[in-house]
C-alpha cells in the first residue's frame, strides 16, 4: 500500500515537472518564434508571430526613446565633454594625429589628393593666372581710392603708432652712422671729393687746417646737430608731413597698370611652391610639428569642445539619435535578436526553465497527496 501511494506520488511528481519545465521551455520558445503569422484556412493562427516578432516596431520604438531621454541625454554628453579625462583624450588624440603626419612624412600634395584636389597642377597651370587675376580686379576695384581708404583701419593706427616713434628711431640710426669709423671715413671722402671740386681756393684751407681735423669738426658738429630740438623737430614735421601726403595720395598715384602686373607676376613666381608639395610637411616646416603638438592641440582641444557643447542641441536634434536607434533594430534579422536576448539573459532564462520543472514538480506531489485522500 505505501509502495503503490509512493509511486503515483513519484508520477504524478515527475508529470508535473515534465509539463511544467515543457511549458517554460515553450512559452520562451514562443517570444522568438515563429518569425512570421501562420495560416489555417485564411485565418491566423494565434500567437503567431513570437511575441518580439510581433513588437519590434514597438521595442525600437522604446529602446530609442529610453536611450534618448534617459542614457545618452544632451545634460550628460555635456558633462562629460566637461571632464578633464575627456578633454585630455581629445588633445592625446589630436597629437597623435600630427605625430602620425610628421612620422608618415605626408606631403603637401598627399593632403591636398584626399581632398580630391591637384595641388601640383593647380601650382603649375592655374596659380599664376589666378594671382594675376586678384590683383589687377583689385587694382580696378580701389585704384580711386586713398591709402587711407583702402588699408585697415588697424593697420592705419599701427602706423600712426610707429610715425610717432620713427623721427627717434632715424635720429638713432644718424647718430650711431655719425659716430662710427664708417662715417668718419665717409665725410673724409666726401671732403676730397669735395676739394679737387673746388681747386686751388678750397686748397689754401689747407694750409691751415688738415683734411682730418675738418672731417673731425664737421663730425662734431653734425653729431651735435642731432641732438638739436629744433633739428629733430622739422625731421618730425617733415616725416609727418610726408606720411599725410602718402595716405592721401590715390592708389593710381602711387603704381600703375603696368607695375600692378609685374607685382602680380612677382607674388605668383614666390608663390609658386610646386618643387616643394612633394616634400614632406615635417621637411618643409619642421618647427611646425613642433608648435602644433605644443600650442595648437590644446587650442583645437578647447575649440572642439567649446564648439560641441555651444552646437550639442542642435547636432543632437539634427542625428535623431531615437530614430538612428529605432531604425538600426528594424534592420536586425529576427534570429540575430534572438541570439543576442539569450546570450544577455542566459543564466535568467535557464532559471527560468529550472523553476518550471520545479514548480511542476511541486504541484506533481501536491496532486499526487491529493489523489491518495481522495
């Protein structure tokens, strides 16, 4: 009697597990499949597709619109742009694009060919022209106009700047010229020149005084004179003077067509660089390298940044990061998802399996002390 109660007890068990880990087994079989509706008669047979089949338009949907509003927020890129690990990464990696452009030894023509752009050609063929071109439709456009029409504004206060300290740095300039063995030398020469000029007249001066100790006086005395107020003040006026008539003279008063073009032809044979795009840049301007690593990558760094967070809505508004996401899921075949779920909830699913057979197990004894009573 206990024999036979102990065995419907063990089968009613062992049914209840069978069935209940069957039924988890094929209820998560059934979120992935069957891919696609299936018929009977015209008429769809229930449950058909899986349950994430049926949803994915709706589970890309939500993805996107959990990772926009909650994960990858505008607030959070900012603060993370912000972080010294951050900036620091980007200036790591900015020097190490210009090391890879010194140690690749990239040429001028190499950059401008990933720009689809012949460099080369362009030097050869075109530049000339072209410069000769901006020049003289630069000629025709201001050749009416005043010096002080035409420079910058900055630059005209820049040189208001420097008139001023000019009549000083001249005088400078005279006065070491005066005092130096050259200049002495200079007003002797001039003095023997100056004396077969005038004959025998000027020769009797001679007589009294040697042609040293009157290029020693006259050295004295224009020395002197350069410490003069009065003298430095008509080289003030006269610099002055000279400056105001400049800045208000026409451009077609100061060069013509002619000079114009001959500037231009100048400036396009300096700047023909064609024997050198096919140097290395870290030949051509190897302290370049040098500045860039040490000065400009932290500038480009803060640049970069500044600009990422100013832009950051806008680019963000502009990629639709939901849509990005919610489309790139749509894309995925159905299988892949299905591996990708079980590899993330493998270890969860399995216990949910296990916790079928168990529970199946539990309501197998259950019933099986049941049928014995009864």
């Amino acid at each position: 009697m206990f024999m036979h109660a102990f065995l419907i007890i063990l089968f009613m068990v062992v049914i209840g597990a069978i069935i209940g880990g069957i039924t988890n087994i094929i209820a998560i079989r059934m979120l992935f499949h069957p891919y696609r509706p299936h018929y009977f008669l015209k008429i769809r047979i229930p449950f058909t597709p899986g349950l994430i089949p049926k949803r994915r338009g709706e589970i890309a949907t939500k993805i996107g619109q959990v990772i926009e509003e909650h994960l990858l927020t505008e607030k959070l890129i900012r603060q993370k742009l912000m972080q010294p690990e951050t900036k620091q990464s980007i200036q790591d990696m900015i020097q190490h694009q210009i090391s890879r452009l010194r140690k690749d030894r990239v040429t001028l023509q190499q950059v401008a060919q990933k720009l689809n752009f012949d460099m080369e050609h362009f030097v050869i063929s075109k530049m000339p022209s072209e410069v000769e071109k901006l020049f003289i439709q630069f000629y025709k456009d201001h050749k009416q106009k005043t010096i002080e029409d035409i420079l910058p504004k900055s630059m005209m206060d820049l040189a208001e700047d420097k008139i001023d300290t000019l009549e000083a740095l001249l005088i400078d300039r005279v006065h070491r010229y005066l005092t130096s063995t050259r200049g002495r030398h200079d007003i002797e020469d001039m003095l023997d020149t100056f004396f077969l000029e005038k004959g025998k007249i000027i020769g009797l001066l001679q007589m009294f005084m040697t042609k040293e100790s009157i290029a020693e006086r006259i050295q004295h005395e224009l020395i002197r004179l350069t410490h003069h107020p009065k003298a430095n003040a008509i080289l003030k006026n006269i610099i002055r003077n000279e400056y105001t008539t400049f800045k208000g003279k026409k451009l077609n008063e100061i060069v013509s067509m002619e000079q114009v073009r001959q500037i231009a032809t100048s400036c396009a044979e300096m700047a023909a660089v064609s024997n050198k795009v096919n140097i290395p840049l870290s030949d051509l301007a190897p302290k370049l390298f040098n500045y860039l690593e040490q000065h400009i990558a932290k500038q480009l760094t803060q640049v970069a940044i500044q600009f990422l967070s100013t832009e950051l809505a806008t680019i963000m508004k502009k990629f639709n990061l939901r849509a990005v996401i919610e489309e790139q899921i749509n894309t995925f075949d159905l299988d892949y998802i299905e591996r990708l779920i079980i590899d993330i909830a493998k270890k969860e699913l399995n216990l949910i399996m296990s916790l079928g057979f168990l529970l199946g197990g539990i309501i197998g004894l259950l019933q099986g002390i049941v049928a014995i009573f009864v």
